[in-house]
C-alpha cells in the first residue's frame, strides 16, 4: 500500500480512510430520497476504501516478525 513504510504510517492510514468514508457515507445519505445507482457505487467505493487498509493492515500483522 503506498505510503506504509513505517508502524506510525498504520494510524494516519487509516484516519485518511475514516475521512474518505465520511464524505462517502454523506453522498450515499444524500441519496436515499431518490436512490439510484450512485448509492450503490457509493457504497462499493466505501467498502474498497476500507479492504484496502484494512488487508493491508492484515497481511502487516500476519507477516511481521513485531
């Protein structure tokens, strides 16, 4: 993933892809009155946003000796 270098990179990381998800989850809120396929694309690019960090995350714990 890019800019995972070091342990700390792990929290900015993921405070980035809280922030992604926080406007994502405002463009699907502001959908629902009239619900298309803007929300679902919504919610796959939420879904992709946080897999991406969190596998990343994962394989990290699953292959680092610390």
């Amino acid at each position: 993933m890019p800019g995972l270098r070091r342990p700390e990179d792990c929290s900015r990381l993921a405070r980035t892809a809280a922030q992604t998800c926080d406007g994502l989850v405002a463009r699907v809120v502001g959908s629902v009155s009239s619900p298309t396929l803007d929300v679902l694309y919504g919610l796959d690019e939420m879904s992709e946003t946080l897999c991406r960090v969190l596998d990343s995350m994962e394989l990290c714990r699953n292959v680092h000796p610390d």
